[in-house]
C-alpha cells in the first residue's frame, strides 16, 4: 500500500491513506516530512502512517549470571499454553525445573528452544542492535 502514495519515508508503513491525524499519529504532510500529530485532531486530512517495528531478539542464557535476574519468572513449554512451570536451580552450564511432580534439567541453549516466559518472552537474553 506504501507505493500507492509517493513519499512514504524508509521504515514506515501507511495505515490510512487520507484523514485527519489524531493525537499521537504520525502523518506526512504537504513537504513530505512525517509529523506527529500534537493537538486533539488535525486541521486537515494527510495519509496517515507508522514506523515499521522490527521484532526483537534474543540468544540463549550464556550463564547462571545473565538467567539470575529472571530466576523468579515462571516457564512453560513452548507447545503448551497453560502449564507453568518453576525453575529451582541453576548452574553456568544448566537449569533444573520442576515439571508436574518430575524433575528436569537442560542446558540453556535447550531450554532456549523449548520453553518460554509465561508472558510469552523467550527464555533468553534480548539483543538490541
């Protein structure tokens, strides 16, 4: 749709092709530069448009070091949405957690690929480029 409408900027996407910005909206204006609108409505219809946001992410735990602030975060394996689960050690090279009344270990590049954060992170560390 961006090439619909000349002067869509690099990274940006439309949302809606001519209207008036509310506030908060981004739209391009006459010079072609994006604005954010400030006031409750603006004056004019312009395309509306967003900035493209790039899906973070993320790598194994390296060490018990790194995994130390999430210890108190609950898991659950990536293929079911309801069992959660609590790890209950941890070591530089691996993790033990509790699953039903059994008890588990993976290293962390295992665990990476197999469980998640009840929230839906992945049980890693985020990479900001």
């Amino acid at each position: 749709m961006a090439d619909q409408i000349p002067g869509i900027p690099e990274g940006w996407e439309l949302v809606h092709a001519f209207r008036r910005a509310v506030k908060g909206e981004w739209y391009i204006d006459n010079d072609g530069t994006p604005y954010l609108q400030p006031l409750s409505k603006s004056v004019y219809p312009h395309p509306i448009i967003r900035k493209i946001e790039k899906p973070a992410k993320y790598r194994p735990f390296a060490n018990a070091e790194e995994y130390a602030p999430h210890f108190d975060r609950a898991i659950k394996p990536k293929a079911v949405s309801t069992m959660a689960m609590r790890v209950i050690k941890y070591s530089d090279i691996q993790v033990f957690f509790v699953s039903g009344l059994s008890l588990n270990s993976s290293s962390y590049e295992d665990a990476f690929y197999g469980v998640e954060f009840t929230d839906g992170t992945p049980f890693g560390v985020r990479i900001d480029e």
